[in-house]
C-alpha cells in the first residue's frame, strides 16, 4: 500500500514541475523566393539562432534583388532591407549579400521577410513574395 502511494505521489509532483516549465522557443527560420515565372532569380533567408539577414541572387537576368525584414516589438516598427545588385551569376554561393550590422529580434517576436527582384536600387520592385519566421 505505501509503494503505492508513493509512486502516486511522485506522479504528481512530476506533473506539476513539468507544468511549471516555460515553454520551448519556437524559433524558425525562414526562406523566400521572388516570385518570377520559371527559375526564381531571387531568394532572402533569415536566422532565428543570431538573428541573422541575406539575399542572394540566383539568376543572370540583370535584376537585382531586393530583402526586407521586419518585426514589431512593444508596438515599434522596425525595418532592415539589403540589396544585391552587383553580378548576376546563376551560382548563389557567389551572389549573396548579408545584412552587415547585429540585428536584435527578441526572441519569440514573428518576422516578416520579402524578397523582390529590381532592376537597380530604387527601381520598382518586381515579383515579390513574403514569409514569415520567428526569432
């Protein structure tokens, strides 16, 4: 009878630590291509682990690319856009352009990341698509 109630206890005491423990992070990140017909000349990726920011040019068709990010924290806006418009090579490990300065997202804050393709900075944008990720 004592095992018993001992096991019953533990099972409880067990229950309610596991209760009290925060929840994971949900960090996640995140990929989006341009959305031009046929091969996608354009691509931004954001790093949840060291909040980190890129676009890449994936295609030799003379269009820059465009990368925003933006999150809202404590009901700021805030905002981080990075271009690549120099060379256009279909190799995206040469054509890659990342944000150059910390980016500090608090952690479990929803991101938003778009990507477009340009023909120069300050140009239209074209073919742009948005994701969402989490810091």
């Amino acid at each position: 009878m004592k095992m018993g109630r001992v096991v019953a206890a533990a099972t409880i005491a067990v229950g309610t630590l596991l209760s009290m423990t925060p929840p994971a992070s949900a960090a996640k990140d995140v990929e989006v291509y341009s959305d031009d017909p046929g091969a996608k000349g354009g691509m931004a990726w954001f790093r949840a682990y060291g909040e980190h920011f890129a676009v890449c040019d994936r295609d030799y068709d003379d269009l820059g690319v465009r990368g925003r990010l933006t999150w809202t924290h404590n009901g700021v806006k805030h905002e981080r856009k990075v271009w690549h418009h120099t060379g256009h090579h279909q190799d995206p490990r040469l054509n890659c352009t990342k944000y150059p300065n910390d980016i500090n997202v608090p952690e479990g804050t929803t991101v938003y990341l778009q990507v477009c393709l340009q023909k120069e900075k300050g140009a239209p944008l074209k073919y742009c698509d948005t994701d969402t990720g989490e810091a």
